[in-house]
C-alpha cells in the first residue's frame, strides 16, 4: 500500500521567503492607528506578546526578539506598527502600575 497525495492541478508550492508576501501584515491604516490612538497599539502589543509567549511557552523569552525584529522587516507598515506597539508597551511599562496590568496581561 502506498501512500501517495494528490493535488490539484492550481497547486503551487512556495518557500518560506515567498510565504512572507503573501501571509500579509500590519496595514498602512494599522500603522496609523497605532501612532494616532495609543491605547490600540498598547493592546495589540500586549496581545501579541501574550499569543506568542502561548505559541512558544519554552522559548518566548530566548526567540522573541527574533520573531518581532523579522516581523518588523517584512514591511514598511509592519516597521511603523510594531515600533508604535513596542513603544506604548515598553512606555506604559516604566510606571508600576502598567508594568504590574502588562504582566498580569501576559502571563495569564
């Protein structure tokens, strides 16, 4: 018995860098936003820190500045959106009371 898969004839195999223009991003109006209204790139940051940690539980803390350094090179906008995200978190952090609400926000 053999095990054989078949696809259809549209298929088209891609590598990691090709998947990189077409698994998508922050938009202009993200990037924007993030810049204009700083509590949605304080929520997307903290969020995004949180999935990835609970995508990655072993090695968040070791990768997670990779992850974020090539996410902010895919694009221009992905650059602006995750550099106004980082700011509002590592901003919001430097008080005692935002770095108690940013952890209790990821690591729950």
């Amino acid at each position: 018995m053999e095990n054989i898969m078949m696809l259809p004839a549209s298929y088209c195999v891609m590598n990691e860098e090709e998947m990189t223009y077409t698994t998508g991003g922050a938009s202009a109006i993200q990037a924007i936003a993030a810049w204009v209204f700083p509590p949605y790139a304080w929520l997307a940051g903290v969020t995004a820190i949180r999935d990835y940690r609970k995508k990655n539980p072993n090695t968040w803390t070791q990768d997670g500045l990779d992850y974020f350094a090539n996410d902010m090179g895919k694009s221009v906008s992905n650059f602006l959106y995750d550099l106004a995200c980082a700011s509002w978190v590592l901003g919001t952090s430097a008080t005692g009371i935002g770095l108690v609400i940013n952890a209790a926000i990821v690591l729950l």
